[in-house]
C-alpha cells in the first residue's frame, strides 16, 4: 500500500464549529490524520510518500474557476476587512435558498461565502486553501500511481471532501478528492471507474458531480439522511438523471443498524460494482459508522474494518482509498488501516 500523505494538512485548523446550535471545537481536527499516520509507521504498511503538486487546471476537472478563485483569495478578503479576524475562524451566516439567485456573484465577503457553502459547521482558517489544495494533490498522485502499476494507494489528508459540490464547500470538506482522483483515472486513460462511499454520512458532493453521468458508478452507504447530515441528499430513491441514471446507488440505513445489516449493504455495493465492472476503485473511507464515534449510530467495530478491507479486495480492481471522516481520535488509527490491511492481505 502506497500512502500519499499531507505534510501540510495540520495548516487548516478550526477552533470551533457550529454544532447543533452551538460553538463547540472542532470534531475534525489535525489529531485524525496524526492518529493514522501513526498506526500506518507502527505496522509499516508499505511506502508513505509526499505528493508532487498538480496545476490547478486539474482541480478545475472537478470544481468551477469561480468557486476555485474564492477559496483562494477567501482569508486574505476575510482578514482586510478587519485585522482583527486573523484571529477568529471565517464562517458563513446567510445562503441563497429555494427562489434566491445564485448566478450572480455577490461582492459582500459574507454572501460569497454563503454563496460557496452549505453549512455554518465548517470554519474556514488561515492554512484552509494550503491544506486543501494539498490533499488534492495527494488524490491525483494516488490516481496516478495506480495507472502504473499500483494496486492499491492511500490518501492520508484532512479536511475531508467527499461533501464538497463542484462549488460550494461543507461538511468539513473544501475539495473533492475522491472525485478528483476518479477523473484523473478517467483522464489518463480508465474507461469506467466505480465510487463507494463507507463512510457514516452521505457524499452528496460526490453524488452531484456524477450525477448525469454513466461513467463513474457512485455507491453510499450511509445514515438515512431523514435523521443524519447532509438531510438533503441521499435517500434510496436517487438513481441519476439523463445518461447517469441508473449509475447512482444509495444505501441509507436507520439509527441504530447493526454490523450485519451494514454487512450486507456492502455485499449489495460489491455486486453491483462487480456487474459495472470498472477499470478501477475509488473508497471514500469514513470510518466514523465505528460504535465508538461521537456523531455516529451505527455498530461497527474495530475487527469489522477488517472484514471491509477483504471484501474491496476481492473486486480484483487497483483502489485507491480517500480518508474521509471519523471522530473516535484514539480508535482512528485502528479502525483506518485496519481497512488498508484487510485489502492488502486478502489476494
């Protein structure tokens, strides 16, 4: 297992985020990917690399120049409005909703970052863009590695992106990096290339950036979105639209759902994975459906990551896993290279 790892990833450091209803610190922070890099020197589970850095044009693959352009430039506009908010997080308050345009770029700091999010959880710092752009770079070089010869390749950076659209940011996600690396494959030459989504929450970022299309098979097992975040994504009866219908697969699972109806909610996503028969995998890696994790209500246990491992193993398909979410700190390591190990030992 070749891991891609973001030196740069502790740069984007929240200090609170809105969580139901009030600041609290931040779930997602620098101690995750820390957690897994430790766990990964521990078992010496193959190479741990830094990535060479890609142009911006292939992040533009995915993600509209606008929208690119804002995350940018977005510090250094939030701190020339007042000195002071180099040392306060920049969070959005006021978004365009139902009959609200969003064709036209507003030149107030608080619309556009209304205009580009989806949530007030997901604080954007001083090291955000630094950080993002590099677990990209990290994405397309784990792509990469797989056109030549890899089997199988880990990103190891942080914030996630499995929430992040084509232009707007949420979820603690800024970029897409499953997405990126999936249209790196296709661009270098893949014909098809299949997304599961493990993780507890669902990937509406990914899910609407193939959404029109039969070249990527999207699949999320996830927490019914009627009662878990993103609430407006998700639901079973999203299937794609024109050439993409019929390449979208949601799996939503009520609270409380056991390790065997997990279980076999994967199997479903492997045998249709099987039937696409892609050229290669993408896992978005959330490992926070652990019993232990503090927004989760799912069962999972650590020995379970394992079992996860074999099953994608035994698509027979180069994979490249993306680490998304997962809050248990003290478990993280475990839980996530139990994954990796379970692939790598299964053929």
């Amino acid at each position: 297992m070749l891991t891609f790892y973001n030196e740069l990833h502790a740069q984007h450091r929240g200090k609170h985020e809105m969580f139901r209803g009030e600041l609290v610190p931040c779930f997602e922070k620098p101690e995750r990917a820390d957690s897994v890099l430790a766990e990964l020197g521990r078992r010496g589970l193959g190479r741990i690399v830094t990535p060479h850095g890609v142009p911006l044009m292939s992040l533009e693959r995915i993600h509209t120049p606008r929208y690119l352009h804002f995350l940018r430039s977005a510090w250094n506009e939030w701190v020339a409005l007042d000195p002071a908010n180099a040392k306060k997080d920049a969070f959005p308050s006021v978004w365009p909703v139902r009959t609200l345009r969003d064709d036209i770029e507003p030149e107030n700091f608080s619309a556009r970052m209304g205009l580009y999010s989806m949530d007030s959880g997901t604080p954007l710092t001083a090291g955000t863009w630094t950080a993002a752009k590099t677990g990209a770079d990290c994405a397309v070089n784990a792509a990469h590695a797989l056109r030549l010869g890899e089997r199988g390749a880990f990103v190891l950076s942080r914030p996630p992106g499995h929430h992040a659209g084509a232009d707007f940011f949420g979820g603690y996600c800024f970029l897409n990096n499953a997405a990126l690396a999936a249209q790196h494959m296709l661009d270098d030459g893949a014909r098809k290339v299949a997304i599961i989504d493990i993780d507890y929450h669902h990937g509406n970022g990914t899910q609407s950036i193939f959404y029109h299309r039969d070249d990527v098979l999207f699949i999320s097992i996830h927490a019914d979105p009627r009662f878990e975040y993103p609430f407006y994504l998700g639901h079973a009866d999203e299937r794609g639209e024109g050439a993409g219908h019929g390449y979208n697969l949601n799996l939503p699972l009520p609270a409380g759902s056991s390790t065997q109806a997990w279980m076999a909610a994967l199997e479903t996503a492997c045998i249709r994975i099987g039937s696409f028969a892609p050229d290669a995998l993408v896992v978005s890696l959330g490992v926070d459906t652990f019993a232990g994790d503090p927004l989760s209500r799912f069962k999972l246990q650590s020995a379970d990551y394992l079992k996860i491992g074999e099953r994608l193993a035994w698509l027979g398909k180069p994979t490249a896993f993306i680490f998304e979410g997962g809050y248990a700190v003290k478990e993280l390591g475990v839980n996530v290279v139990n994954v990796l190990e379970g692939y790598e030992t299964a053929l």
